[in-house]
C-alpha cells in the first residue's frame, strides 16, 4: 500500500473527529422542555437533577430510555477524539475508529425507536460526519491495492490473450471438408435446436398473446387505476412474474442442455484447429439464428390466437362485437418482454459457456456422489419431510404457491431419506444387493443428481396437475357472466335518493326490490390482495348487512329453496361470498391473523372479525363479530369479484339495533330489473348519486353507489379470458418442462447406459433381460414423481373442492373439462417415456452389434 494515500487519508479523519467533536461540544444536541442544550448541557442537567430518573418525567420511559442511551452516545465520541488523537501521532488504530462507529450506529438506532426528546442538528450531523469520513478513508486506504490488483490482473489478460492467439493462430483458409464437417454435424444436431426454437416459440407466442390480450380488453373493461387495479390490471400484474418466471426459467434450461449437449462437438472442432473467433461466431450464429425464428414463428402464432380470440370475443354479450385494433405496440411490448427472458437465460448460462470455451482439452473424471449415511441424520430428514407434508396439508386454506412449495420441500426430504434408507436396506443383505444391483448402478454414482431430476419432475408435475390444471379448471366450469349478475342495477341508496328510486318504477317501467340494509366495514379489504402484499396497505373492507327475513326473501326472489334457520345469536354473523368458482374463497378481513373458518368443516371455534357499523369514514366503534357460518352463492349480484359487497347476514332483532346504531351510509338496497331499450335511460338517471354520495368513493375507488350490469359483464368476461389464456400458457410450459426433464435426463446418462449394458451383453447377459433391466430403470425414473404429483393433486382438490363449496354439479364439470386435461396431461407422460424407452432399446441393440 503507498504511502502517500495513507498521508491523504489521515488529514482528512483528523478533520472530521475535529467537526465532530465541535459539534458535540457546542452545537445544539437535544431539545427538552423547550430548552435547546448541548451535549454537555445536557449531562449537565442530568447531573443537576440527580439522575435520568429525576430529570424526566414520571413515566415517561422513551425519555428515560433515549437518555440513557446518550451515555452510548458519549462514549462513542470520546473514543472517536481518541481515534484522532493516535492519528495525528501517526497510529495505526483502525480498530478504534471501527468501536466508535458501531456504538454511534447503536445510539442512532435507539433514537430512532425510542424518540424521547426533540433532536438538534449537531446528534445526526456527527453521525454524517462519521459515516463520510469512514467511506472516505476506506476508499483512500484501499484504492492502492485495488490499483495494483487491476494493473496485475489487466496484464495476465494480456498476457493470456497473446498466448491464446500465439496457440490458436492460423494462417490459411478451412478447406471443404472442414466446412462439410460443420454442416454435416449441424444437420445431425438438428434435434437440439428444434428443442430449443419450441422453447422460444412458447415464449414468443404468449408473450404476444398476452400484450394483445391487454390491449383489446382494456378498452371494454371498466376504468382501473394503473398501479392498484383490482381487476384486469392485477390480472396483468400477477402475468408479468408468473411469464417472466416460467419463461426464464424454461428457456435458461433448454439453453443449458443445448450448450452442454453441444461441449463434444466444440472440443471437436478445436482438435481440428477451428479458430477461437470462428467458433464463437458460430455458436453465436447458432444463438442468435434460433431467437430470431422461435420470436418469428412466436408473433405469427400469437397473432394468429389473437384473431382468433376476437372472433370468440365478438360472440359474446354486446359490447365486444367492436374491439381495437392490433397496433405495432402490442408487438413492441411482446418483443422487449421476450429480450428481458433472452437476458436472464443468457446471463445464467454465460459461465457455462465460458467453460466452454475455455476448456476444451479438459478431460473430467466421473466421481462418486456422496450418499447420506448416518441414521440420526436420515430419520430427521424423514420427520422434517413428513411434518412438511402434514403442515401443507392440515394448514391448507386456498390454491397457494407457498402452499404447494412447503409440499414439494417435504418430498424433496423424503426424496432424500427414503432414497438413501433404500440403498441401505437393499446393501445389508447380499440376497437383496446382489437382486437389485443392476437398477441401483446409477444411484450409488449419481445419487444427489438423481434425486435432484427426480424433485424437478415432481415439482414440475405437481405444478401443472395442482396448482394451474385447477386455476384453468375453475375458470373453464365458472357460471356465465349473465348468471352471476340476476338484476340489471344494483343501487346502495339512501333515504334521500327515494325520489329518484320512485322514479325507476314510475317512468322507466323498472322492476324495484327494496330490502333494508347498513354499511358494514371490516379494517383490512380483499380487493388489493395482491398490491396490499407490496405496498402492505389495503382499505377497509365494505359489507352489506342484512337481516335474516331479507335473506329469505332474497333466496325466495332468485328462485332457490328455502333455506335452513341460521340460529343466529348476539353478534354472530352469516356471510354470504358473492363469487364464482373461478375465485378463491376470500376472507371477510385481509388483517394480520383474522381468518374464517367453517366450523362445519374446520371443528375449530368459531372464527371472529372486527367490524363497526357505517362507513370507514364514519364515526364507529370497532366490535368483535361472530362468523357462525357462511356459504357461496349467488344473491344480489358479483359486484366485486367477491372481495366486497357480500352479505353479512344478522337475526332481524340484531339487524334492527344495527339499523339504529348506524353513524351514516346507505339505508336501502335497491335491485332493479328494467328492459333492456331502458338500460341507458336509467343508467343515466342514476348517476347524479355519484355525485350526490361522492363520499362512499372517498376511501375506495372500487366501492360504488350503484353497480350497473352491462360493463360488470365485460369486466368478467375479459378477466376470464385472461386468466385461462395466462394459466394455459403456465400449464403448457410446465407440461413442456416435464417432458423436456425426462428428455434431458436419459440423454446426459446415453453414454453411460450405452457403455453399462456393451459390458452386460460381453458379461452374457440375454437382450431380452438387458430390454427388461433398461425399461424398468427409466420407467422407475418417471413412474414415481408421476404417482406422487397425482396423489398430492387429487388430495388438494378434494380439501379445494370443499372449501370453495363446490356442488356436485360444479365437480361434475370440472371433472368433464379440467379432468380431461389431466388426463391428457398423464397420457401424453406415459407415452413420452414409452418413446423414450423404446429409442433407448433401440440404441442398445445397435450399440451391441
């Protein structure tokens, strides 16, 4: 290190413990009862009270707390005027100025938390102070060495660059047969970059589908903010981490396969003396020429769904026969969507590359995996993987990633243990060893790696069958939009609005049910599920309350049979979740630990929620509530997805004092029922009560006066459609993951079974025993992620299916519609292995040959 840095560094410190220390000295530090003092003021009047404990005020422990934090704060100081001191004697003290900053940084956090006193500019400024000159001196002190490393490593670039180009220099021309090589070898590789084109394709083309989808539906949806929406745009905001995650992580393994199955055949051509810059060119060639086609054929398929898509859209309900256009935007978007995945893949896969390239002569010895062998450690992995497993399942509430992650952790545990309890069984005996030796060859070499394959394919399996065959199910089987709105307005009105709901009736012929209600709120909605995660703020949560004879008559008005006697007691409720299957079922209150449980089905007490009467804005005290049960069903209309506006149903004689005690919000809710030539007339006769009650949309933009039916249609049309286009896709890329794992496991072990079973046929081994051996040990790869993944999926919809309260004749659909995939889905598996089974046979015949 030189000198002359340390030189520019030490004035530099000595200045600022000189700043600090007359900051502290005479500068304001704190001020108390009005009293602007310094820090030793401060200590002062400390010492003049008799103490912390007499100087402040009784019971006032944050400024008892902060005060005597100021003795941290002090010391921190004195040891800084020490630190300068030793360095104006040219002492090398580091560690002290290290001391000194770690009690300040504790001081600073205390203030922070405690806050007991108004602060003067001198207690923050020491500690800028402090922080510059450590940065300062810390860059100075080290920007030699780090000058010095550079210069050195710079020149054994150099020198390694003139080296390389001295080995690899060559003067001539490639003859013919050297550029027939190539192509000959590009034409015998053709099945990896049709692999990997496909990959990039899939991307392409939802990408494309995804931008166009958002363009047209955005201008038949309702108006939505652009950073809160709760509908379409949360559906956008959920694509973009779910396209980004499936696409990057898809496209960085197929391009791992493609460069790693490709190693040979590079080691190959630099024997033959290719240059460095002509191979990287042509494995850039080789790149950049399957983007650019799997991004053509992309766009020319997502175009074509999209048209598709708007000849679907222009058979709907009206109000979809007119959609946008397609302009260059939509494919802007899909374009710099797809260069983000290409960027990602890319960066993960660079080191592999450079490895490549890099190391060609490197000849890699295989070596042995380590198998876990002792027993504590196996049967802790065995419990940790069971009570994984127990938790996902007794803990489950709704379709959840988290959910289905703390699944597959447990079975990657028991992946782990069982695997290796297995081997351990099988070797104890050398009746079962020598049995089952043939199948357990490639674990005792590659047991982490294969049960590393074994967990992805589970994981991807599991995914595709649980997580988004059901999501796309749900959507798939959810009522018609027309069924999930029976009345044509929904109006929440006051006694003032009377007139105008007389009206209704008197001018326009209008069908008008009036039930009585109050403005019930919770403290945390569920409509910003997904931003309230991120800004960790939701609105309050608004309900309708009604009594238990207006949920009769409201069952009676949609045609339902009469419905059991709830027995509703003092603040107990019956919610009432207007919401179509494709929903989860929501909670009445997005609060930190309120939850709601059917005591029908979770044999737990009956689960609470804090409510108060009125609006959030009204003056209301927060009561604790009761949910007895509750049910999904249909009654006023979906208005909110589910997230507001359901039903709390009360006794009559609780919905009477509500009534009474309520501060303010609406008193009556109206449905309405008109023809459809007077839609626009009444719409238009409404709307001044938006006005009227502007207020009601104070808090949340979402919450309305009236709901009218028209664009409630569009909005769960296009949100549908959205939602099956985005999990299809996800359910595609993962169908394509698990095939593509299958693929890429049997084609890394090629080499090894093909040179396994040469030395069985040398050994005597018959084909047809050798036929049996290879087919079991493949099939014993794909069989059991596949029954796991099945079991777990057919468990969780059944727990999903009660939950959501799902009829006989919703599973009957879903089973017809969602089933059907999965059954697909499980075909095309097994009918992939049987392929790859089958190709695999035939190369050991050839090979024994």
């Amino acid at each position: 290190m030189k000198p002359e840095n340390k030189i520019h560094a030490r004035p530099f410190s000595i200045l600022c413990v000189l700043i600090s220390a007359g900051l502290a000295l005479f500068a304001p530090w704190a001020v108390i009862r009005g009293n602007t003092l310094t820090l030793p003021e401060l200590f002062f009047a400390i010492f003049s009270a008799g103490g912390i404990e007499a100087f402040v005020d009784s019971g006032d422990t944050a400024a008892f707390a902060t005060l005597a934090m100021t003795y941290v704060a002090a010391l921190s100081l004195i040891l800084y005027v020490i630190y300068g001191i030793l360095l104006i004697l040219k002492k090398k003290v580091r560690l002290l100025g290290y001391i000194s900053y770690f009690l300040y940084f504790v001081y600073i956090c205390a203030y922070m938390t405690f806050q007991g006193h108004e602060s003067g500019f001198a207690l923050p400024f020491c500690g800028l102070v402090m922080l510059i000159e450590f940065m300062i001196f810390t860059y100075l002190e080290q920007s030699s060495e780090i000058n010095r490393n550079y210069r050195m490593l710079k020149q054994r670039e150099r020198e390694e660059r003139a080296e390389r180009k001295r080995r690899l220099y060559f003067p001539g021309k490639y003859p013919p047969d050297f550029v027939r090589v190539i192509r000959t070898n590009f034409k015998y590789n053709w099945k990896n970059y049709i692999l990997f084109i496909l990959c990039g394709i899939l991307c392409s083309a939802f990408l494309t589908v995804a931008s166009g989808m958002n363009r047209m539906l955005t201008d038949i949806h309702s108006a939505e903010d652009v950073v809160l929406g709760t509908g379409l745009q949360q559906i956008l905001y959920r694509s973009i981490g779910l396209i980004l995650f499936t696409g990057i992580f898809m496209t960085a393994f197929v391009f791992s396969y493609y460069i790693k199955s490709r190693m040979s055949d590079y080691r190959m051509f630099s024997v033959l003396g290719i240059r460095s810059a002509t191979l990287s060119f042509m494995i850039m060639a080789e790149y950049v020429t399957s983007l650019l086609i799997s991004l053509a054929c992309g766009m020319i398929l997502g175009t074509a769904g999209l048209f598709g898509l708007r000849f679907i859209l222009a058979k709907e309900p009206d109000g979809y026969a007119v959609i946008s256009s397609l302009g260059p935007d939509v494919y802007i978007i899909a374009i710099i969507a797809y260069c983000i995945i290409l960027l990602f893949a890319t960066a993960i896969n660079y080191e592999s590359y450079l490895q490549i390239r890099n190391a060609f002569g490197a000849i890699r010895s295989v070596q042995k995996e380590k198998i876990p062998q002792k027993w504590r450690w196996l049967i802790l992995l065995t419990l940790l993987g069971v009570d994984l497993i127990h938790s996902s399942i007794t803990g489950y509430e709704e379709v959840s990633i988290l959910n289905a992650v703390l699944f597959l952790l447990g079975i990657y545990c028991l992946l782990n243990s069982l695997a290796s309890l297995l081997l351990k069984w099988t070797s104890a005996s050398d009746r079962r060893y020598f049995k089952q030796v043939l199948p357990q060859i490639p674990w005792q070499y590659r047991f982490r790696k294969n049960v590393r394959y074994l967990f992805l394919l589970t994981a991807a399996h599991f995914f595709a069958l649980n997580l988004y065959l059901f999501n796309l199910g749900s959507n798939l089987i959810a009522a018609p939009a027309e069924d999930l709105l029976p009345y044509d307005f929904v109006v929440m009105a006051y006694q003032d609005d009377q007139d105008t709901i007389d009206r209704l009736s008197a001018e326009y012929e209008a069908d008008v049910l009036e039930y009585p209600m109050v403005r019930m709120t919770v403290p945390s909605g569920t409509s910003w599920d997904f931003m309230a995660s991120i800004v960790t703020y939701a609105p309050p949560g608004q309900y309708v309350g009604i009594s238990e004879s207006t949920y009769r008559d409201l069952y009676k008005a949609h045609g339902l049979a009469e419905p059991d006697d709830l027995d509703l007691g003092d603040h107990e409720i019956h919610a009432v979740i207007q919401q179509d299957s494709s929903f989860a079922r929501r909670k009445l209150d997005m609060t930190s630990g309120a939850s709601m449980q059917d005591p029908s089905v979770n044999r737990a007490s009956y689960d609470s929620v804090n409510m108060k009467l009125g609006r959030p804005q009204d003056p209301s005290d927060w009561e604790s509530w009761s949910v007895k049960s509750y049910e999904i069903s249909i009654l006023t209309g979906m208005l909110q997805r589910g997230a507001q506006e359901n039903l709390m149903v009360l006794s009559d004689e609780m919905f009477r004092q509500c009534a009474e005690a309520s501060p303010g919000g609406p008193s009556s809710l109206c449905l309405v029922t008109c023809a459809p030539e007077n839609y626009s007339r009444i719409d238009q006769a409404l709307l001044p009560l938006r006005t009227t009650h502007a207020d009601d949309e104070q808090v949340d933009m979402d919450i309305r006066v009236y709901y009218g039916k028209n664009q409630l249609v569009n909005d769960i049309i296009s949100e549908r459609y959205s939602k099956i286009a985005l999990y299809g896709f996800v359910f595609l890329m993962f169908t394509t993951c698990a095939l593509f794992l299958a693929y890429v496991k049997f084609s890394y072990d090629t080499e090894d079974i093909l040179n396994r079973y040469r030395l069985f046929s040398f050994t005597g081994m018959p084909e047809k025993e050798q036929m049996r051996t290879i087919g079991k040990e493949m099939w014993g790869f794909t069989l059991p992620p596949l029954i796991i993944s099945v079991a777990g999926a057919v468990l969780f919809h059944i727990l999903t299916f009660d939950i959501r309260m799902y009829s006989t004749g919703q599973i009957r659909d879903y089973l017809a519609s969602a089933g059907v995939i999965g059954l697909l889905y499980l075909i095309l598996q097994l009918l992939w292995t049987g392929w790859l089974v089958h190709q695999m046979r035939k190369k050991i015949r050839k090979n024994n040959r």
